[in-house]
C-alpha cells in the first residue's frame, strides 16, 4: 500500500511539495523514526479523540511526546478520551490499522497540532501505512494546517515526573 487517494487528493489539491520515504515495517512511531532514519521529534504522530457528544478530533504531536488528556479538554473545553483502535480502523477505512495520517483535514477531521511540532524544519507523518512516510518542509505542512487548531498540550515521553502523567491538568 502506498499512500491513500484520500490524502494524496488533499496535499495536491494545496500544490503541496512532498515526497516518500520506505522504510521497514514498524509497529509504533518510536521504532518508525529509527526505521525512517529521522529525528523523532521531526515524526508527527496522530491520535484520534473523542468527547462525550461524539464529536472527534485529531491531536498530532511530535513521536516523543504523550497528550495531557485533562490540559487538552480544559484548553478545548470538552472532556475529550483516546478513541479505541477498532472505532478509528472505521473512521480511517482507506489506512491500515494504526497509520493515520497527521492530516485530519483530508479526513474531514477536526484537527490541533502541538506546537512544538511546528518549531521543526521538516515534518514526517504516517502515508497511510506502515511502511511510506510522506516527509515535507513545515512551511509547507504549516500551509495545509493553516485552519488547524495549535497549542501546547503535550509533554515528552521521556520525563517520568509525577507532574506530567497522561491525566496532568498543568
């Protein structure tokens, strides 16, 4: 598989200047940054959440870092959760199974990016499967997230404070 109809029609609909790199297949994002040779911060991972009334919403983050589920929902002001993998397989029918692109927009998906994400120089996500990476300049996916929402609602995977878990409301 190679990259979806779905998000190859939306890039280029934004004259988008991207391009593809292989790399084994990998299992999580961690491994894939290793695998595809590039800085993890630079991999931009999407999780798939949801609030109370159904309404969902793609967080997209740097690879090395983890939500704040309750900064999230406070900044939003909704009570958002992690949606299970099986409900996400139906809302990404053209992607295998934990490969979403960071692109939420093609997917008609309302979108907020961390904004550490966008201090980077380029930017690498998911094509759809386990083995392409669509790689592109931030200016560039900067412009196809310019209607996204952004803001700091993250905190690095590798800082094992009691004060940053997954539920810190700081």
């Amino acid at each position: 598989m190679t990259m979806p109809t779905t998000l190859r029609t939306f890039l280029d609909s934004y004259n988008i200047h991207y391009d593809m790199v292989i790399h084994d297949h990998t299992d999580n994002s961690l491994q894939t940054a290793t695998a595809g040779h590039i800085p993890v911060r630079q991999l931009a991972k999407a999780v798939v959440m949801e609030d109370h009334d159904g309404h969902h919403l793609l967080a997209v983050l740097p690879a090395d870092r983890k939500i704040r589920e309750k900064k999230l929902s406070q900044l939003l002001h909704r009570d958002l959760h992690m949606v299970n993998e099986s409900e996400v397989e139906k809302m990404f029918v053209d992607c295998e199974p934990g490969a979403i692109p960071a692109i939420g927009l093609a997917y008609q998906m309302e979108t907020i990016i961390e904004d550490s994400l966008l201090s980077q120089s380029e930017i690498f996500f998911e094509a759809g499967d386990h083995k392409h990476l669509v790689h592109m300049g931030s200016d560039d996916f900067k412009r196809v997230t310019q209607d996204c929402l952004h803001c700091a609602f993250s905190v690095s995977m590798y800082d094992d404070s009691p004060y940053t878990t997954w539920d810190y409301a700081g």
